[in-house]
C-alpha cells in the first residue's frame, strides 16, 4: 500500500505528532516514531524545520523564519521545506492541523 502525498500550501498549519520522541546527539536530531519504532535522522536545516514545528505553525511561518537565519532564496528554501514536510507527515511524524 503506497502513502499519499500531503497536500501542502503555506498557509498549511503543521505540528509535531504526539507518538514522536525527539533526542539530539551532536549536530544530529533523531526521531522515534513510538507506533511504528522508527527512526528518522535529522541534521542542519531539516533538524531546524523540526524544531520550528515542535509549536504548531503554518508552512510560510517556517519558511519566513529559515530566510533569516540561512543564505538562500526563498524558492529554494520552500520547495526543500516542503519536499521535508511532506515525508515527515507521510512517515506519521508530524501532522497536517487542519
């Protein structure tokens, strides 16, 4: 059975699901999906996306926040948030707030 990719605009609100444990090792963010005991390993930005989303927050939120803090155009940064985003909530480990 494949996963369906989300559907994300920016004005998507996202969170982190409440099976997920989160622990940092290092320059590394691994998460744990306590329902499936997975692990997914985060690092730099992906690591800081996460972050941003442990409070409930829309997708441009992030995105507006990561341009003041890394060297990048924003339509770089917003279509490698969003390829993030979506694996993350087809992988349960975060959720679409509708």
């Amino acid at each position: 059975m494949t996963r369906q990719e989300p559907s994300l605009e920016g004005s998507t609100m996202l969170q982190v699901a409440e099976n997920v444990l989160k622990r940092t090792a290092g320059s590394e963010t691994v998460l744990l999906d306590l329902d499936s005991e997975e692990f997914f390993g985060l690092d730099g930005v992906g690591a800081r996306v996460f972050e941003l989303l442990e409070q409930p927050r829309r997708l441009d939120d992030v995105v507006e926040t990561l341009l003041t803090e890394y060297d990048v155009d924003r339509e770089t940064l917003t279509v490698d948030v969003k390829d993030l985003v979506s694996e993350l909530v087809t992988r349960n480990l975060l959720v679409v707030d509708a």
